[in-house]
C-alpha cells in the first residue's frame, strides 16, 4: 500500500486486520476444541481452554499491533 495514507485508511488496516485475527483465533480454537473433545471425550473443557487462549493471543495481538503503527489523534 501507498506510504502516504489518510488517517480514515490507515485505522481501517488496522481494526480490520485486528477483528480479522481476532475473530479467526477464537473461531480456530473453538472448532479445534470441538474436534480435540470428541476425539478425546473431555467436552466442554478443552473447546473452553482454546477460545480463551484465542482470546489472549488476539488481545496481545491486538497491543502489538497498536504500538507498532503508533496511536495517533490524526
């Protein structure tokens, strides 16, 4: 993308890019759970250990990504 990008353009990278992972790890750790339980017959706990876990690597994903393009007023 351009290196001069508007401040409405670079938010919409940033949010998207952050709800796109953020969606995709917690829906990732619950479809493994699901099939990691009925393989190994220990429902609920396994689908509830991944989503959490999803939902800690999006939200540090989340403040990784925030530092690096640097939160500005613009």
């Amino acid at each position: 993308m351009a290196r001069n990008q508007k401040g409405w353009q670079k938010g919409f990278e940033i949010g998207s890019s952050i709800a796109t992972s953020l969606a995709g790890l917690v829906g990732g750790g619950f479809l493994l759970g699901r099939y990691l339980d009925d393989r190994m017959g220990t429902q609920p706990w396994l689908t509830i250990i991944l989503m959490l876990s999803g939902l800690v690597l999006g939200g540090s994903y989340l403040v990784i990504t925030l530092k690096k393009f640097g939160v500005s007023d613009d």
